[in-house]
C-alpha cells in the first residue's frame, strides 16, 4: 500500500528534503528574533507557523524555469529557490553582500536575479502585477514556465490583487496565485476582513481555478501546486490556491500581539505546527528518525551559526555607492 508521498511520486529523499528546509526556516527565522531582541538587527517579519505551505509549493516548480515573486515571511519559498542562510543574514544586517538589495532594504525584500527570485517592494500587494508581467512575458516568448506569487489574505482585498487576477485570467496566462491565509492581517482577524468564506471564492468572479487547502500539510500544498502548474503550462490559465495555516509570532519585530489575540490561542495553534506534524509523519514512515534528525538540525545550526558571525562583522556599503541600483548607470 502507497503512503501519501508515494502516492504523489515524491520519494523519501525528496520529503526529507521538504523538511529539511522547512526546519531550515524554522531555525533561521528563530535566531533572527533573538538577533532582534539583543539588538543586533533592527527588524523581523516572521515565517513561523507558514513553513510548510511555502516549501510545499516551492517544492512543485521548476527553479530552472519559474519565477517565483514572494511575500515578506516567505522565507520557505527563498530557500528552496537556492537562496542561503548566510545570504538572508547579510540581509538582516543590512551589509554590502546583501544579494537582495546590498544592504538598502527591509529584512524580507527578497530579489535574486541569478536564483529567479523577483525583488518586491514595501507596498504589499505589488508583487501580484509584476507576476502577471512576467507571466505575460512568458506566454509571449512561448516559455515553458510560469509566474508564482504569492500573498497573504489581507493583500486579497487590495486593488492590485483584483487588477492581476483579472488581467491574467482574460489572457489565459501561466500564473499561480497562492495566499497564505495565516488568520491575521496584522491585527485584523479575518472575520473583519472578508465577507466570504475562503479567498479562494474569489475565483469564480474571474473565472478560473480556485481552492483552498490545508497549509499545515505541505503535501496537500505541493499536490495542489504542482496540478495548478500543469494547468498554467497546458494553456489553461492562473489559479487561485489558498493555504490555510497560522501566523505563530507577532505580525513582526514591531508588534504586540497581545492586544488583539490570546495566548490559548496561539498555543492552540502550536499544536498543528507542522514542523512537528509533518515530522511526525516522517518518523512514521521510518524516514526520519531521532539520529537522522539531530543530524539535520546540528548541521543547521552550524551553518547559521557560521552566516551570522559572517553577516555580523560584514562590511555596510560604501556611502559613495547611495545611487546605485537607484537610477540606471552607463
């Protein structure tokens, strides 16, 4: 009898690998709070608790061919892409070397032009156009690959939200829509924030592929993806994927939580991390034991250890360099 990765023609190795950077997330994003509260770096924006809807997304697209346009917490997404730890470190603190943007941007402005990573902006919601773009782009240069972006529920009421979708679902174009519905737009909880039920119910009004699934398994994720991607290269058009999950931190660095929610509540929500439950179905599977994970998070460990020395006693850039990457140079 098949397990549920097997079913899904995923072998031991690829699902070790999943949560290998899931966990890979999990660690880094741990040490940047406490890098934060000694005050090291100036700013997090977390990915806790949305781990596994990122990685099993990512896990379903070609990084030789796709673009993937993340949201700030999508720190899953960036490493599967080939991103670093040393490379989100420099990024942290805001040093020279900082792939992202040498130095000039907010932690979680991903952009790697090398690892196909499109560089956003601090107005969320603008990432949807850009995917749009480029998924235009692609079906005009008749590439086999598409465009994902994704975005969290409070970024599916902005305009540039309904503008995308609508313009990628009048042409057909390969882009994967994904919201990461983690419950809270900052403070906002989601019974004030939408008249509907799922995000995903919006597709209907464009006419194109809508569904939502559980954010805490990233093999229904990477399932959902992985068909929305078949469908994008086939000619049939964007979907609309919405994860459901929950934001385990503050909003950010910057925020206090415990004015709109309680306590229980997010402890409630701790016990379907999916760190610990998709690590419990590996061990399950006998795939993942207390050897081989030790293993896993020791060598993790090292290397952030390692990129954050590194990252920390990086050279800031240059104040002769202020205009680059600002207006275009000869």
């Amino acid at each position: 009898m098949k397990t549920k990765h097997q079913d899904l023609g995923l072998t031991e190795e690829q699902v070790l690998d999943m949560y290998t950077t899931m966990l890979e997330a999990r660690m880094i994003d741990e040490r940047m709070w406490l890098l934060n509260r000694s005050g090291k770096i100036p700013f997090v924006i977390s990915c806790q608790g949305q781990e596994a809807a990122q990685v099993g997304a990512s896990a379903a697209l070609d990084t030789d061919s796709d673009y993937a346009l993340p949201y700030y917490r999508d720190m899953g997404v960036v490493l599967h892409f080939g991103m670093t730890s040393k490379e989100l470190m420099l990024s942290a603190f805001a040093k020279a070397e900082d792939p992202n943007s040498g130095g000039r941007q907010m932690p979680g402005h991903f952009g790697h032009r090398v690892k196909r990573i499109v560089t956003g902006s601090s107005p969320v919601t603008t990432q949807v156009p850009h995917a749009v773009g480029f998924a235009l782009a692609s079906s005009m240069r008749k590439e086999n690959s598409v465009a994902f972006t994704t975005f969290g529920e409070g970024s599916s009421n902005q305009g540039d939200f309904h503008e995308g979708i609508n313009f990628a679902s009048v042409h057909d174009l390969p882009v994967i829509f994904l919201c990461e519905n983690n419950k809270y737009a900052i403070s906002v909880p989601l019974d004030k924030q939408l008249n509907v039920e799922h995000v995903s119910e919006r597709a209907k009004a464009y006419g194109i592929h809508g569904e939502t699934i559980d954010g805490n398994d990233p093999l229904a994720v990477y399932d959902a993806v992985r068909k929305a991607r078949e469908r994008a290269v086939n000619g049939e058009g964007p979907s609309l994927i919405e994860t459901i999950s929950y934001r385990l931190t503050p909003h950010s660095s910057d925020d206090d939580d415990s004015t709109y929610r309680s306590r229980e509540e997010v402890e409630e929500a701790k016990k379907i991390d999916a760190v610990h439950t998709f690590g419990s179905y590996l061990r399950e599977e006998g795939i993942l034991t207390e050897e081989k994970e030790e293993e896993i998070r020791s060598r993790i460990r090292d290397e952030i250890d390692e990129a954050t020395d590194y990252a920390e006693n990086a050279a800031y850039a240059e104040v002769s360099t202020l205009m680059q990457h600002v207006y275009e140079e000869e």
